[in-house]
C-alpha cells in the first residue's frame, strides 16, 4: 500500500504543477520561473537535509550530478519554455511519455530486454502522440506545436533519470538524493536568474508577485517534497512502476486545464487514450505486471 499512497500523492501534486507553471508565466519569463523553481527548492532541502550529504559517496556523487541536471535542472526551464506556446493539459499528457521512454532507455542504454508486447507499446503510444500534437494544432493554430518537443525531450530526461536511480542510487536515502540533486544545481540556476532579466523593481508589479507565490508553492510542493517522494517510490517499486506516476497525473491536469478555459477535443481524447494504452503495453512483460 506504501507505493500506492506515494503514487496517489505525487498524482495529486505533479498534476497540479502544469497549471501553477502556466500561471507563473503571466508575470515571469521561462528562464526567471525556471531558475527561482531551482532556487526555492535548493533552500527549502537545504535546511531540511543538508547534514545528510555526507551520506554520498565520491562514486556517487558522478551519479548525483547527472540525475541532478537529466531530472531536475533541464527539465525546470524546457517546462517553462514549452508552456508558453501549449497548453498545459497537453504538456501534461505529453509528459505521460515517461514511462514508455523509460522502458526504451532500459532496454537500449541498460540492456533491459524487451518483448514483443512492449515494441507493440512504443508504437501506439507514438502514433497517440502524433495524433494529439495534430489535433492540438487544428484546434488550437495559434499555438506553436513545435514546443511540445521540448516536453518529449523531457519524457526521454527523466526516462535516463529513473534509470540511474534505480540502478546506481538506490541504497541512498531518497531525500539525500534530492538534497544532492539541488546542491550541484543551485549555483547554475543563480547564474541563469541573474543574467535573466529580472528587475528588483518588478517586486512590487502585484502581477509578478502572484507569479513568484506560484513559484514559491511549486517549488515546495511540486519540487522539493515530489522530489523525496519520486526518489522514495524508485527505490520501493520498480523503474516503470515509479514512471507510471506521469499518466495517473492526467487526471488531475486535464481537470485543472479545463477549469482554465483551455480547448480539449475528443480526438485528443482519444490520443490520450492511445497514449495511456502504450504506455501500459510497453511497462509490462509477459512475466511482469506493473508492479
């Protein structure tokens, strides 16, 4: 029951995130959201789990910096940046590519084989993702669909990311882990906000102060305390299980982008549907269930 009530809470919270990234935009630039996420987060870890850095090893710490920037880092700004031209119902189902990037990367990267059964999922779920992209740009032609690749470049970020914590980070508590991933990113994302533009006399724009409080909330919630959690599910289930997370979100981010006023077809309905169906094809194995 444990890996279902992380999975259920990171449901929740990851969902939510999309619709705080978009409403963070309205006041800020991708680069300040992107940098002020990392840094929030950095200081929120930071007093909780400073002292637990000790517990990394020098083996380790190649692994800590690379799972830092593949799932933490990049991700933070290519989020940010996708969402200025999508809506973020479709980052979010775009972003349920996780898992099936995960399987993908095991099996090439990690030599995981793979069955028939999961080639078959790979599949759908790229025709699901094509068909979504196509119907987001007959609905929406005002939206540039060319950004929704830097939320699949992202799904494929965190498919290298879940791999090397399952295989190389496991024995590490999971909230030493986050507090690893944000001390090698901290000063790279105060370099980034310093050249981003910001300017100290937008701190009384009230517009770019409900900005920074979505900021701030996201931070806590869907990055810092998300963070502890995913690495926790990682180590307490398997690599896809963990992944999975991604497409139970949809539920909670599609219901937040309708309640915004965004446009959602049937056709994307069912891309969706396609997608989710891959995604399942492609995490279980004839010896291997889910969980």
């Amino acid at each position: 029951m444990k890996k279902w009530t992380y999975l259920i809470s990171l449901s929740l919270i990851w969902g939510t995130s999309f619709i705080l990234i978009k409403k963070a935009l309205i006041g800020l630039t991708p680069l300040q959201l992107g940098s002020l996420r990392i840094i929030f987060s950095s200081i929120i870890l930071f007093i909780f789990a400073w002292n637990t850095l000790k517990l990394i090893t020098k083996k380790e710490w190649k692994w800590i910096i690379i799972s830092a920037f593949l799932g933490s880092f990049f991700p933070a700004f290519l989020f940010a940046f996708a969402e200025t031209e999508i809506d973020s119902s479709i980052a979010s189902i775009l972003n349920s590519l996780v898992p099936l990037n995960t399987v993908g990367i095991g099996a090439i990267v990690f030599k995981i084989a793979s069955s028939k059964k999961q080639i078959i999922g790979v599949v759908v779920g790229l025709i699901g993702t094509y068909l979504l992209i196509d119907g987001g740009i007959q609905l929406n032609p005002d939206q540039n669909y060319l950004y929704a690749g830097l939320v699949i470049l992202c799904s494929f970020l965190y498919g290298f990311n879940v791999n090397i914590i399952k295989k190389y980070l496991n024995d590490i508590p999971a909230v030493t882990i986050a507090a690893g991933h944000f001390s090698v990113i901290f000063i790279p994302a105060i370099i980034i906000f310093s050249f981003s533009g910001f300017n100290t006399d937008q701190i009384y724009d009230p517009i770019t102060l409900k900005s920074i409080g979505y900021v701030l909330v996201l931070s806590v919630f869907g990055t810092a305390l998300a963070k502890v959690l995913f690495n926790k599910l990682v180590q307490i289930s398997t690599a896809v299980f963990a992944s999975s997370v991604t497409y139970s979100l949809l539920i909670v981010s599609l219901f937040w982008g309708i309640l915004d006023g965004e446009l959602f077809s049937i056709n994307q309905l069912m891309a969706t549907v396609l997608i989710v169906l891959g995604v399942l094809l492609s995490s279980r194995s004839p010896r291997q269930s889910l969980d």
